[in-house]
C-alpha cells in the first residue's frame, strides 16, 4: 500500500511514540547514508529513533594494506587503474593520488570496460577492484576478458553477521543495501533474526523503511520486508552471482573498523591466476606488504563505521579531517559517514 | 508502485554515491553491448549480468546493466519519456 510522505511521518511519529523506548535503525548502504542527509531525513525523526550508519561505504571498508598494495604497485612502476573515489583514501605510506603526483601511472576509470582498453596499452595494469556485490560481477566479466585485478572485494551478509554478533553494537533494525540486494536477493537476510527492509535510494522509500521497521518493532517481529520491488527480487540476479561464483572464491578478509571477518572476502579462482595480482606480481606484494609501517593516526573510522561513535565525536572530525584533506576512508567517498556528516551537517 | 516520474527524479538527482544506478531502455543488442536510452541520451552499456531484449528496462551502475527492471514499472517510465 502506498502511503504518502505525510502520512508516513506521521505513522512514524506515532509508532515510535508507542513502543516508546530509544530506538537505533541502521542504515548499512552508503548511499542510503547520503540519501538520509541530502532529504534531512534525520530532522524529521522523533526524538527516541537514531539513525546510524553502517559499514556499507566500499570504500571505507577498504582495508588500509589493499590501499598500500595497491599504491606499492604503482610507485614501482606498475600502470594501475581506479575508480574515482578510491584516489584520495590515505595509505600508511601515501594515497593513490599522491603516487599518481609523484609520477607513478595511475588511471581513473569510472567503467571497467576502460580498464580492459587502458590494458591493450599499458601492458601489466593492474585494476583494483573493490565493492560489494554491485561491483563484482563487472570485476569477475573483465577478469575473463584478460584483466589483471587485485581483489578487495567483499561479500555482504558476514558483515551483518559481526554486526549482529558484536555485543557493543546495539541495532533494533536494518535498512538493507538497494543495489546489493538487486544481485544477492532477500532469502539471504532471513538467517539474521532482526527487523529488515530492503528499499531504494529516494526520500520516499528511505520513510517507507523506517515506517516499517518501527511496525516490525511494535509487532514484535523480525521479517525481511521489501520496499524496492521496482528491481529487488527474492532471489536477486542468478546470472550475475553465477559470474561472481564462477571468477571468485570466498576467503577471510579484513574491513577497517571491523577487522578479519571470515568468509568474508572474494579472491580470485587459481583457473583465473593469470589476472590475479597476488599471482602476477607475487613477490612484489609481498615486499610491498613486509615493509608496511602502521602509520599512528587518532582517526576513528572504524568506530564510525560500526555505528558506535557519530563522526562529530572523533576528535579530528572537521579540524584537520575535512573532504579537501582527509585523514581516513570516511571522509573520502561521498557516501563516507564523515564525508556526508561534513557536507550536509547531519545532527 | 511509486510513479515513474518521481521515480526518474529520484534517480537522476543524486549524481554520487557508489550505489548510484539509472534505468534505461534497451534500443539494440550487440553481442553483450546494448545501446541504451537514459531518458534521451543514448550510451552503451555491457548486459553480460542480465538476460535481456530489446525493448527491457535495466538498472545500470558504472557502464553495466545489473538488474531487469520490473515491466510495469518499466512501461511507467516508458509512458513518461514518451510525454517528453
């Protein structure tokens, strides 16, 4: 049933106001976090509901050594290709962008397919593919066209799992991933017991969301509800995940903020080695990652990135993290947590 | 169903974020290429993720059509460009 915007606030405000207890939705898609921001979602809350934001940025999950692998490649002269929110995100050594300054040959594509062309060229190249399942299945096409990539992708559903499971993090409801879900369906949230509805990017959609988490909460209920029928199917895209099943392998994997979640990750098939980096340029990577060194930093990512601080409290928050210099992965990508914050002044 | 106008806006308004996606209209298949129509602006797109023909509506992210749209929702935003 469709409701308008209107009445939706108002069951809102009514639903929140009868189960009475505070009450925190997280939202686990980055851009669900900008969309919240950009429709003042936020100011539009009663006073016991608190939306958060969830590791569902790729970007700033990206663990900091993948970003250092990759920067290692390139300042060792190996061409490399992004895409154009992953230039800015600090390294301990340096970011993509500063090796690209520093003469190293760093490309930004915003479509895979310019990755394969750039390659017929620039013999060696290496793309960095990082994502949740939107992305992948683009990484697992350009792979079996010859694509040599380093995998920092990831798989969604485990995260969720090490949310749920960290007794720090208290959730009453997720708002689940749009375009994720489209490939990876509804079924799979089932296992997790807890109110969930999958929906779209608009203000309507972000309201229909809550409005039913709150009716799940005031049921006592914990169903997978979907308001993005538009695309999202219960079994989402079989093609696409056949792809993704077909290139990669599931293995542990390590988030920022979150640390090793197993089974987490996607590395590439040994069928495929010849495109995979870690194969290609073994011996690189591994002096790239023995020479590592930790930079010390007060940023507070990973705590954002698992709801439990708000970027404001992390005391680099606006003083010398901004989206011109930013310190960590949040406040690089426009749907970082302390990116939107920044820009949108989200209370 | 939410209408296909609001729907378009919606879409094309946010120009960011990783997940952004726009639906589009296939015009012609070539192989796993598909020209697409994205409310009057024709792009190629790869279709290798999905099963589609001529006339679908896909949603596409970052050069790849990653899912088949719902055909009434497709046909509402069909009736849509036509008005334009």
């Amino acid at each position: 049933m469709k409701l308008d915007k209107q009445k939706l606030l108002q069951s809102i405000q009514e639903k929140a106001k009868e189960i009475g207890r505070p009450l925190r939705l997280m939202e686990l898609c980055g851009t669900h976090s900008q969309s919240i921001a950009q429709h003042g979602i936020n100011s539009l809350m009663p006073k016991n509901v608190k939306l958060v934001s969830g590791p569902g940025c790729p970007v700033c999950v990206t663990d900091q050594t993948d970003v250092d692998v990759m920067v290692g490649l390139a300042l060792a002269g190996i061409p490399v290709a992004v895409y154009g929110d992953t230039m800015q995100v600090p390294g301990n050594l340096m970011s993509l962008e500063e090796a690209r300054r520093n003469g190293a040959d760093v490309n930004v594509v915003y479509d895979i397919t310019e990755a394969i062309k750039m390659s017929q060229e620039k013999t060696g190249l290496v793309f960095f593919g990082l994502g949740f399942e939107t992305t992948t299945g683009m990484t697992a096409w350009a792979i079996q066209q010859g694509l040599i990539v380093y995998s920092a992708h990831k798989i969604f559903p485990p995260a969720m799992s090490a949310l749920l499971a960290n007794k720090q993090i208290k959730v009453d409801g997720f708002i689940n991933p749009g375009h994720v879900s489209s490939i990876i369906g509804t079924k799979v949230y089932e296992q997790f017991k807890i109110p969930q509805v999958v929906t779209g990017f608009d203000g309507e959609g972000m309201l229909s969301a809550i409005e039913m988490l709150l009716t799940q909460i005031l049921e006592n209920k914990a169903i997978v509800q979907n308001v993005y029928t538009d695309l999202v199917k219960k079994d989402g895209n079989p093609k696409a995940r056949k792809l993704i099943a077909e290139v990669f392998e599931i293995s542990d994997a390590h988030w920022r903020g979150l640390g090793e979640i197993k089974k987490s990750g996607l590395k590439i098939r040994k069928k495929y080695k010849k495109c995979d980096a870690e194969f290609v340029y073994a011996e690189l990577i591994a002096k790239i990652k023995k020479e590592i060194k930790p930079k010390p930093s007060a940023c507070k990512c990973g705590l954002v990135l698992q709801g439990l601080i708000e970027s404001q409290e992390c005391p680099l928050f606006g003083k010398v993290c901004t989206p011109d210099n930013p310190q960590g992965a949040c406040m690089v990508s426009v749907e970082g947590s302390c990116n939107v914050e920044f820009r949108y002044n989200r209370k | 169903m939410r209408d296909a106008h609001f729907c378009i806006r919606s879409y094309l308004a946010d120009k960011n974020g990783m997940c952004l996606a726009i639906p589009g209209k296939i015009l012609k298949i070539k192989g796993e290429t598909a020209e697409i129509n994205f409310n009057g602006i024709r792009k190629e797109v790869n279709i290798a993720m999905v099963d589609v023909k001529i006339g679908d509506f896909v949603m596409v992210h970052a050069g790849f059509a990653i899912e088949k749209m719902v055909p009434d929702l497709a046909s509402e935003i069909q009736g849509y460009l036509d008005k334009k």
